[in-house]
C-alpha cells in the first residue's frame, strides 16, 4: 500500500542520496504543512541547520495575503539570513514536494532576496 506520505518520502530519499549541503554551499530544505511553510540552511558534514525561516516568524504572520504570497516572504525572508551569514549558493532540495506553488514561491522568493541555486 503506497499512501502519499509513504509515496514522498520514497521521492525524498532518492533526492538526498544525489545532493548535500556543505558549509559553503549548503542545502536549502523546505517542509510543508497543510497550513505552514518552514525552510531552513543546512550543512550536511557537521549536522547543522545555519539559517532558518517560516511562516510561523511574527513579521511573516502578521502579513496579510494567501499561503503562496506567504511563502515567498518566507524565501525573501532566509535570502537576507543567508546573505547576512555570508552565503550566496545553496542546493535548492524540494523534499519529495512537486515543485510547483508554495515550494515554487519559497524558491523565487529567495532568488529574489540575492540567493543562487
């Protein structure tokens, strides 16, 4: 039996085993709830997360807007993190997600906030 959980977790360990974050370059990993969005910077040789946002964060909650507007801010928002860190690279992992809506709005939104992947 092959629920959606089971389905994107499967889809999520064949992504990991081809991608990694290093200190310099780290891995920028996003879970999604039915009603939140968090992502975090995370350097896979020492087993630290170095920058993390959601949309649980005061300023982004006090925003008004859909949970797409949301998760763009969310993106923005860890661009300045990471840029205040000084990184400018990162490996954009999806975690099993389609990408395409809120994961799509996490990604421009960092673009957009000075972050390349």
């Amino acid at each position: 039996m092959s629920t959606k959980v089971n389905r994107r977790q499967k889809i999520r360990y064949r992504i990991r085993k081809k991608i990694s974050g290093t200190t310099s370059v780290p891995r920028l990993s996003v879970f999604r709830s039915n009603s939140d969005i968090y992502v975090q910077l995370i350097d896979d040789t020492n087993g630290t997360t170095l920058a993390s946002a959601s949309s649980r964060d005061k300023d982004i909650q006090a925003q008004k807007g859909t949970k797409s507007e949301k998760s763009k801010l969310v993106g923005a928002a860890l661009a300045t993190k990471a840029t205040a860190l000084g990184l400018t690279t990162c490996v954009f992992d999806r975690s099993g997600y389609l990408y395409h809506g809120r994961i799509k709005a996490v990604a421009d939104g960092a673009r957009e906030g000075g972050l390349q992947f």
